[in-house]
C-alpha cells in the first residue's frame, strides 16, 4: 500500500459500538446487524482484532478497513497503529459521547499486512478453484503456513483474551507442519531470483518467531531453525510446482456419462452459489451443475451432475442437489463422487403438467446443515459478485506468473501474490 | 459534521509513548519484540505495564491517553529500564533454551516466564556463569509448579476404600442437612433483581457500580434460587421449553453427589449432576493459576460441603452470578430470531448484538450452519441445535467458571466484576461454536484422518 492520507469517519453508534469507516468506497456499503455488508457475504474479508472486527471489501482497491469497535479499551493497543494518532483520538472522543467526526488516517505498514492477511484469510474460504475456468487450487497448507508469518507480523492487533479466533499463527503452523520442510526448499533452491528468495526467507523467518514466541518445537521446526542459521545440505533444484503437486489431478470427467435411457424432455444449468457448501467440494465455474430431465414411460427421472472440486473428498460428504420443479416445494438429490464428477438422480413425484409441456426446474446445490438458505430475493447481484471475484482472481495470478519486483515489502502490500499463489500459477502449465 | 483536524491534542496514546521508547531503546530487545520491531503485546501487559510503569502506584499512568508530563514520565521510566529489560531479554532467550533442552512442551512461555526474566535481571543483571542452571532449575519448577494438585494425585486420593466410604457418608449427611427447598416464587424475585442488575451492564461508559448487587448477595438471592432447584419449581421463566436449571441438571432436580473414580471431558454430565471426582477434575484440567489452589486432600474435603451448597457453590457473590447469568442466558438469541424470550435488558442487547456480528462474520468466513432444523444436517445440525438452547452452553460454562473462582476463594466483589465474567463466557460460547463448525468440516472435506477435536476449557 502507498503511505498516503486518506479521511476516515470515527462515530458512535446507539449501541455503544464505535465504528471508523474508511470511504465511501465506490460501491454502496450498508451496516447492518453490527457489521459492514458490501454485497455478498463472499466478497468481504473479515478479520476478529482485540475489541472489534476490521473488514475490507476484496473488490475494491486495497485500502483502510471499516473497524467496528465494540471494546475500546482493548482497541486502543492498535488503532494509533493501523489508522495513525489522529484516529486513535477520534476513537477516544467518540467513546466519551462527542459525535462524529471526519479525521485524516494515515496509511501505515501495519495497515497493508493486516489488509494482507484478511484478504488470505477470504482466499482459504472463497477462492473460486475451477478446471473449467481454469482457475488453480490454492494449496491450503502454503496459504496457512504465510498466514501464521503474517499473524505474527501483526501481533499488535491481538491481546490475549483468548476470543480473537484469528490470532491463531500457532495453530496454524501445528495444522501445517508437513508443508514446512517443501517451503524450506522452495527457499533453497531460489537463489537464483533474489527478490522471490528474499520473500521466502521473510516468511520462513516469521514462521520461526512466531512458533519460538509460542513454545512450539518438533523436528520441522528445529530443521527450520537450522535452515535458517545457514546450517544442513545444500539446495538441491526444486520448483514450487512439484514440491507443492496436489493429490489427484485434474482429469475432467472420465468416467461414462450416465446414461438411464428414456427421452430427455429437458436440460439445463444449475446455479453454483458457493454459499451454500463449503469450500473444497465443488468446482467454482457457473456452469459446473447441470441436469436432465427424462421421461421413462410414465416416470420422470432428473440427473444432476456438478464439477467436483479436484481436493474433493470421495466419500462421506452428504452433498445433495436441491430441485423446484414448476415452483415447487425443493425436492433433494444425493450426489455421489463419481470421477470428477458429483452425480445422482432421483424420481419426479408425478407432475399434471409434466406430459403437456417442458417442466421448469430449478436445480442448486448444497450442503445440508451447512445451507443458510438460498439467497435472500435482492440478491440479484450475486452472480455478479461471483464474476468480479474470479477476475479479481485472474488478475492476481497475472501478477503472481510475472517475476517478483517490489517497492514495498510484500508482507506489507496486498497486492503482493501469496506464496500459494506464486505455488499455483508454477503448477498450472501442467494441465 | 465537525472537523477535527487538531493534532491530536496534547494527549497521546499510552501504547504509543511506549512503542516509541521501546524502540528508542535499541537493540538487544528483539526477543521481547514483535517483527516490526514494536513490543510484544504480552511484552507491554506483563512487564511495561505492571512492573515499569506501575500504574498502581502512579495512578496518572493508568489512562489509555496520557498528557505530555505524564507521557514524559512514562518514557522516562522506560528509558531508565533499559539495562534491565535488555537482561530480561536475554534472560528470556535462555529459558527457552532450557526448555527446549528439557523437552517441556506445555504452557506459552511469554506468560509463563517474562515476569519470571523481569525478577532474574533484576537480581543477577545480564545471565552469567551458572546462568544455564539457573534457567534450568526455573524452567523446570514452573513446569511443576502445580505441586501434586494434579489428576493423578486426585485420583490416587480417591482410590482409597476406606476414604471413599467415609467420604460417602460425608456427603449423605450433607445432602440430608441441606436448607428446606424454596418455592418457585423465590426464584422468581430473584430473577426480577437480576433483569434490574443486567440493565445497569454492558452500556457503555464508567465501571458501573450498583448497591442492588450487594443487596441481592446480602437477600441471599442466589441461595434461595439454587434451593428452588431442589423442588423442581416451574414456570420462572414465563414460557415454555425452558427449564428452570437451564441444564445445570439434566434430571428434575440435581441428584446427591457421588464420590465418582474417574472423567472425561468429552462425557462430563450437567454441572450440578456431576460426582465429586468430575467437579475437581475440571478444576486440576485449567493449567491457569494450579499453584493458588489448596492440596489435593483440603480441595476433597471443601468440595464434599460445596457439591451439597445450593447450586454447588458456597461463595453468595458467586451464586448470584449464577441466577444474573441464568436471566441473561434465557434471553440470549444467537441466531437472531427474536421469538418470545423473557424481557430483554442492556444486558442481552449487548451479547445478543455480538452474536450478531459473529453470525455475519462466520457468514463471511463461509462457516455457517442452517439456520433451521435438517434432518439430513448430521453434525452441523447438532450445532445448529446447540445455538437454539443456548442457555445450556452458556450455563455449563458460566457454572464452571464460578466454580473455579469458588475453589480459589475468589468471589465477585462487583457488579462490574460479574459483568466482566458474564460477558467472557459469552464470547467463550462463540468461540466454542466457531471452533466445532470448523473441525466439522474439516473432518467432512477430508477423506480419512478425522480432525483433532478443539481444545476446550
């Protein structure tokens, strides 16, 4: 992030709870239930801080987030440090009852890694991996080990009340060890490209600070350390692609397609809201669900087929396909790991209208239990949200195959790739 | 719309006029420093704060914002403790040798040891010859800083026949003298101070203190609200499918306490049904604060009189945070439905507003469950469920957090105090619930090795 000036607006609401918002950004931008909403849930990154919950909507240009403060007492350890003096003031003022004020923030270091590491907290929920669109997985334990250095780098935002889930760089590290000793040689073997050693070594130091703050040890951390003090064989040549290869591969579709015979009355596309399951199941593109329709003598039978996610497990995910016919109350599918595919297919109840005419259907799907619903009526602009999120994507990974060249500290810049990132677009030739 | 554009004033943030002196210090701090070169967040609550700046003795230095003098004491301060907290720097450094030495894996070592480093440069300066033995010998009696109060030696206690018999009888006789039960409308009153009480909390501004908290300690209104559990009082809570224990029994009314041989945390029964080796169970489990309890005979035989006391606490403050966290769980709404709960006060706008944000932000981090009940939800709907009754959870964790303060003779000498513990375990309960959704699905996205289950309190 440039340093700059940018004016925030520091009030308090009738709930006690200061909010400093930074803005207006270009799209419209609504509170509601305590928490800045700016369009689909999958298009904000959200990060819990000592005494409030800082968001950024990832479609915007990177920049300050909104701060929702609900102990100022604690946020005071880090406003002064992510907004500047003059915002720590404000907040001051505002919790002794002055009203609203707008005061100029500054746009400090701290501000661009903890934009940093809300937006790679969003990437392990939302980023849209799909074969279709040809968008890479990101290797989730390469994502959670820079995410543990970047926790570190902004320990500031963190006391230890114990109720920030996201101050968690131990236990990422503890999830993420077997990736730890591939990252190290990824290191070694850069030391041809200066800038990309210098950020891996920036990562690997933080991950080592960060796990000997907590009392963390073990081999891979002690390997770590003694990587680190220059110390073990030499690099070997290793590129990110095969040391960070992904389990299964991406092989579209090759089972048979499944046939059932009768006659196809109907085909369509069904709508992927990635909302409602959770990420690593099924693939992001917007036409990965699709279903037939057939009439079997008096019988109809639907098929539904989705793109499975490459990481998707093979069994004992209740994934289900939810069917409105004609309107109709849902009716559920079970899909079932098929190759690459999640399939399943079940009968219509009979239908009055279905012999006159093309029976209208609705297909989705979803995770029971995870569901929260379909969308609410205005959510008209979520496909759009989808679409801008996987060219927000796209754009990042143009950056992440281009050779590393910074101003600022990586770490510092959002814009910056993600190691993982950097990791994917070495691995995605491949396919 | 007014513009602030003074300089901030004259005043500056505490945290600040520290971060400037620490890094005006120089070098040979790095240990107690974060990557950027600021002071840990543990380095500024457990050694700036309360052993250099010490604002119980300069009550000036204890506001967030400090004026220019006393920002210029503070640095000051800092600026004189620069020998002494380089040495506590390396003090710290070595101790996490020994430990790694050791193999002592437990515990964070910035809270186990800095103020520990802090006392060790104050007496010997920068470490020394024999400097390794020391931070040896430190690291390993604070690993065994628990002296015996641990579970083996609770279980080895209660392995003795004879002790457990006498034990047994102890506890029929305490059951059988316990107070006459009390009457629904007892309960009932107490529960109408309570609302009072929680409307004085969680609004903002000064630390509220309120005489009608000492005043329901002194009507003994948590005695009479745990005596009405024994008689299985109903209807105090003005409508139906909430019982008037909220969970802290999952009978009518809580059984007699048995001695019990053995726990686990997974399957620990309702709070008020649980043995007396289970109660202290969780007690000797919290690594937090082991070495202020009493050993493991006296924590026996105290417990036998409290598992018989009204709601299994002695402590009355204590008791009446139970009955204010009783009227605060009954009104909580986790998943913002706003059905007919009994009249909400400042008390639940503030949590329930929490729970608010939450939902949003787990919304946010793709980690919901489904608002309504499915059948075909398996564990995610068990969840669900859970945020449906929430006063369970809470109360569960509520009553073994005032069960612990009980043990360590540590009552809630304030309404500001309660609140504080309060609104703790209501955070506790999101995070628990955060931390269940993400292992469940962990475990349903991949395909063998199912994930670690949460640590829990």
């Amino acid at each position: 992030m440039a340093p700059g000036h940018v004016d925030v607006h520091v009030a308090r609401g009738p709930d006690g709870t200061i909010r400093i918002a930074a803005g207006p950004g270009p799209r419209p931008i609504e509170v509601h239930d305590g928490v800045v909403h700016v369009g689909p849930d999958f298009t904000r990154a959200v990060l819990d801080v000592a005494g409030a919950v800082l968001t950024w909507p990832v479609l915007d240009a990177p920049g300050l987030p909104w701060a929702e403060v609900h102990d100022v007492g604690r946020a005071q350890q880090w406003v002064w440090a992510l907004y500047g003096e003059r915002v720590a003031a404000a907040v001051h003022d505002s919790a002794a009852g002055r009203g609203g004020v707008r005061v100029t923030a500054e746009a400090t270091a701290l501000a661009g890694a903890a934009a940093r590491l809300g937006l790679g907290h969003w990437a392990a929920r939302w980023w849209p991996a799909s074969y279709q669109d040809g968008i890479p997985v990101l290797e989730p334990s390469l994502l959670g080990l820079e995410l543990a250095a970047l926790t570190h780098r902004c320990q500031q935002l963190f006391d230890d009340e114990g109720d920030q889930p996201d101050d968690c760089a131990a236990e990422l590290i503890e999830e993420h060890l077997a990736a730890l000793d591939p990252l190290i040689q990824w290191w070694r073997a850069t030391a041809g490209s200066v800038d990309m050693a210098r950020r891996l070594e920036t990562v690997l130091r933080l991950i080592d600070d960060a796990a000997d703050n907590a009392g963390l040890d073990g081999p891979a951390l002690r390997h770590l350390r003694s990587s680190l003090e220059g110390r073990g064989p030499a690099a070997a040549s290793a590129d990110p692609g095969a040391l960070f290869a992904r389990r299964g591969g991406y092989a579209l579709a090759a089972g048979e397609p499944l046939v059932t015979g009768g006659r196809v009355i109907a085909r369509g596309s069904g709508i992927n809201d990635w909302r409602r399951y959770p990420p690593g199941l099924v693939d992001a593109a917007e036409s990965a669900v699709s279903w037939t329709a057939r009439a079997l003598g008096a019988r109809r039978r639907i098929e539904v087929e989705a793109l499975a996610d490459p990481a998707a497990p093979a069994t004992g995910t209740p994934l289900v396909a939810e069917v409105h016919v004609n309107g109709g109350a849902p009716h559920r599918v079970s899909l079932a790991r098929r190759d690459d595919l999640w399939t399943g297919h079940s009968d219509l109840s009979p239908d009055p209208q279905a012999g006159v005419s093309a029976p209208r259907i609705e297909v989705g799907v979803l995770l029971p239990g995870f569901d929260p619903g379909p969308g609410a009526p205005g959510d008209a602009d979520v496909r759009a949200g989808r679409d801008a999120v996987r060219a927000l994507v796209r754009r990042r990974l143009a950056v992440a195959r281009r050779p590393p060249a910074y101003d600022t500290p990586p770490h510092d810049n959002c814009s910056a790739p993600f190691l993982a990132e950097t990791a994917a677009t070495a691995t995605d030739e491949d396919y | 719309m007014p513009s602030s554009s003074q300089p901030t004033g004259e005043r500056r943030p505490r945290v600040l006029v520290i971060d400037h002196a620490w890094r005006g210090l120089g070098p040979g701090l790095e240990p107690l420093s974060g990557p950027g070169g600021a002071p840990l967040t543990r380095t500024v609550k457990l050694i700036v704060l309360p052993l250099i700046a010490r604002p119980a003795l300069r009550p000036e230095l204890a506001a967030d914002f400090l004026a220019p003098a006393e920002a210029a004491l503070l640095t000051g301060l800092i600026q004189e403790s620069a020998a002494l907290l380089t040495a506590t720097a390396q003090w710290f450094t070595l101790l996490k040798k020994a430990r790694r030495t050791l193999g002592v894996v437990a515990g964070n070592p910035q809270d186990l040891y800095f103020q520990r480093c802090f006392e060790l440069a104050t007496e010997h300066g920068t470490p020394r010859a024999g400097a390794d033995m020391i931070a040896r010998a430190l690291v390993e009696e604070v690993a065994h800083a628990p002296g015996g109060r641990t579970v083996d030696a609770l279980k080895d206690h209660l392995a003795d026949a004879a002790r457990r018999s006498r034990l047994d009888a102890e506890l029929a006789d305490a059951w059988a003298s316990r107070p006459p039960p009390a009457d629904a409308a007892a309960a009932t009153a107490a529960l109408a101070r309570a609302a009072e009480l929680l409307d004085a909390c969680g609004v903002p501004g000064p630390a509220h203190t309120s005489p009608s908290y000492s005043g329901m300690i002194e009507a003994g209104n948590g005695e009479l609200f745990g005596r009405a559990l024994w008689a299985h009082a109903s209807g105090v809570w003005g409508r139906d499918g909430l019982p008037t224990h909220l969970g802290l029994t999952g009978r009518q009314t809580p059984p007699r306490p048995e001695v019990g041989r053995g726990a686990s945390t997974a399957t620990l029964p309702a709070p008020l049904d649980r043995t007396l080796f289970e109660r202290l169970f969780t007690v000797l489990q919290s690594s937090a604060h082991r070495e202020e309890l009493a050993p493991v005979a006296e924590l026996v035989a105290r417990e036998t009189g409290r598992s018989c006391a009204p709601l299994g606490l002695y402590d009355e403050s204590l008791r009446v945070a139970v009955v204010l966290g009783g009227r605060l769980a009954a009104g909580l709404d986790p998943l913002g439905t706003g059905e007919g709960t009994p009249g909400r006060t400042a008390a639940h706008r503030a949590v329930n507003s929490r729970w608010r944000r939450e939902a949003s932000v787990l919304r946010a981090r793709r980690l919901t469950v489904s608002p309504h009940p499915d059948p075909d939800g398996g564990v995610l709907d068990a969840l669900a469920q859970d945020l449906r009754t929430p006063w369970a959870a809470y109360m569960r964790r509520l009553w073994v957090r005032l069960h612990g303060r009980d043990v360590r003779d540590a009552p809630l000498e304030d309404l500001a105090s309660a609140w504080a513990v309060l609104d703790g375990v209501a955070r506790s309960v999101m995070m628990d619930h955060r931390a269940r959704v993400r292992s469940a699905l962990r475990t349903l996205s991949a395909d063998h090795a199912p994930a670690a289950e949460p640590r829990s309190a």
